[in-house]
C-alpha cells in the first residue's frame, strides 16, 4: 500500500494521517503516483482543497473523491495506469453473497451505473463488516461481474434464470451486455420447436381533462381526445415473449422501463398505453397514470395500432415467424384487431 503524499516540509500531517484512514468507495489507500511530475500534480490539487475547505474531515473526504476522479488526467496517467487504486481487491457484497474483484474491472464500462459507482459519482453504502453494499440478486451478479472481466457474456447451457439477469443488466445499466442478452435470446429462442403467436387488440377514444398553467398563479382546466391502445399477447414461445419484451418499454414518471418486468406469465403478456395527447403537459401522464409505449433500438414510439402491428411483425419475423394465412379472417387482420402468427422448425 502506497504511503500517503506529505506536502513539502512536512514530516507528519494530521490530515494525511486521517485521509489514510478514512475508507474510500473502493478501499483504504494512499495516494503515491510513480513518478515525480504526477506527484507534483496531486500535491498542487491537495494544496488547494486545503486552503478551500476548513473542516480536516470534509478536505480528506474532497481529496479522496477529486483525486480519484482527475487521476486519469495526470500527465504520465498512461504509464502507469496500474496504480494500487485500480488494481488492489475489493469486496462486495451483493444481496448477502461476497465477491472479490478491482475497481479497474469495476469501472471498466464507464457510463454503467457500476462505473459511476466506483468512479466516485455516486455514493456507496457499507455493511457491518466495511464492503460495498448492493442490494441485488447475488446468485446472477457472478455473470455481471465475469461481463466486467472480459467483455462475453457465459451462461451454462441449462440456465433458466435469463428474465432474472436481463433485469440486474438493466439496472447496471451496462448497455453491451443487454445487447449480448438480447442477441442471446434470439438464439435460444430460435433452437426452440414449433410456436404460435397470437395479439388480439382493442382501441378506444376518451376524453383526458387537465390543467395547464398559463403563468405564475393563473391556471385553466382543458380537455382533449385521447386514444387508449390494448393488446392481450400469447405465445406458446416463452422465450419470444422474453425477447419481445426486451425490445417493447413504457415511458412513464420520465423514464423507460421494459415490458419485460410486467411478464407475469410466462406465455402471457398484457399491455395498456396511450397515445401521445397534444396540449397534454408532462406531468399529467404521470398523475393521471398513463404511459406510453417505445420501441427500441429504433426508439419509435406507439402512437397507432398500425405502428404497434409493424414493429411487432418485424421482431416476430425476425424470429422466424409467418403470417398464418388460415386464421384470422382477412378484415380482421386488416382492421387490426386479432393477428396470428406460426413458426415452423
């Protein structure tokens, strides 16, 4: 473990001594770079947080974060990339199941939230025995993390829990292994026998009142039409509901969430939405409870059954559904109201 730096001059510094102690979001470490132009630099970032902020405990908790966060801005960062604070272990403790690892694997995709994590961006809690704390499913964590390590993603050939990761990568946010998720259930979902796929769609028109806000204190209450879209799915391919809902999500409260979190059933799937409502402020939909439909990646959002039917055939023909010319009737699969489609192997 590198010794903490001591300004010049200096042969004890009661701030050194307590940011050495102070657990860091990844572990206890000093802060001693390989070579004297990097040192130079810290120390010139040290003496100005000690100068700005008076209190000893909130400058060591200052130095620690902004030390972390510039390190790759050092000037011979590339050389020696391997400081103690990329490579030393941490441990994690993920629902009540402990993992070892290095904040290089750790932050190895940035813009994940285990990046913004471990980077400094986001706070972490500790349990009783001082890990890092995550409150998710710990069994499946062992395949987010081995992601982390090598950029594949490893499932044994009976794993039947891939609902389960696809919801732990989403909330990870680590966007390449979603994609490996979904490619990998299109895979598996074409190794599966004969399915059919059957939609039956209803649509309807109501009136949404709301208030909007003209200017401070002065509001007016409106009303406008509004088309309310419901579709019953049912598949006897689980693992095509699974991949249809990885590519359908709500947006609601601000956010897209995937479908794929409403799969009750695993050979059923219901959804409600509307269409965007113009004049309709942003916080209404929230109040009001009403969400909207996206698909991604093309990030189209649903605002006709017409739209809904395209997308839906494009991911099922994907996987190597047809239209089933038997059934339904014609005007009925023309109209939109009942679609049925086959797969043969």
């Amino acid at each position: 473990m590198g010794k903490p730096i001591m300004a010049a001059g200096h042969k004890r510094d009661p701030l050194w001594e307590y940011f050495n102690e102070v657990p860091l979001p990844v572990g206890k470490i000093g802060m001693r770079a390989k070579c004297k132009q990097c040192n130079k630099e810290i120390q010139g970032l040290v003496a100005h947080i000690r100068r700005s902020v008076p209190s000893q405990e909130e400058a060591a908790l200052k130095i620690m974060k902004e030390t972390c966060l510039n390190m790759q801005d050092l000037p011979c960062y590339s050389q020696h990339r391997d400081f103690s604070i990329m490579s030393e272990p941490i441990t994690l403790n993920v629902g009540g199941k402990l993992y070892t690892t290095s904040l290089s694997t750790l932050t190895s995709f940035p813009d994940s939230m285990l990046g913004a994590m471990f980077s400094g961006k986001m706070p972490t809690k500790r349990d009783s025995q001082g890990y890092c704390f995550i409150d998710r499913d710990g069994k499946v964590f062992r395949y987010i993390l081995n992601f982390l390590r090598t950029s594949h993603l490893d499932l044994p050939e009976d794993f039947q829990e891939m609902g389960l990761l696809r919801r732990e990568a989403d909330f990870y946010q680590v966007q390449p292994l979603i994609e490996a998720l979904q490619e990998k259930e299109v895979e598996l979902s074409k190794a599966e026998k004969n399915a059919m796929l059957n939609i039956t769609l209803d649509q309807r028109t109501q009136t949404v009142h709301f208030t909007v806000r003209e200017a401070p204190q002065i509001y007016s209450l409106s009303s406008s039409s509004m088309e309310v879209f419901n579709a019953h799915i049912f598949s006897t391919s689980s693992l095509f509901l699974k991949l249809l809902g990885s590519r359908l999500y709500y947006c609601f409260n601000g956010n897209l969430s995937s479908i794929s979190s409403y799969l009750q059933d695993p050979n059923h799937l219901t959804l409600d939405w509307v269409a965007t409502v113009e004049g309709l402020p942003e916080e209404e939909y929230t109040r009001q409870n009403l969400k909207r439909l996206w698909v991604v990646p093309a990030n189209t959002q649903i605002n006709s059954f017409q739209v809904f039917v395209e997308e839906v055939l494009k991911i099922a023909m994907s996987d190597g559904f047809c239209v089933d010319s038997s059934h339904p009737h014609a005007s009925d699969f023309m109209n939109n109201k009942i679609i049925r489609l086959i797969r043969y192997k």
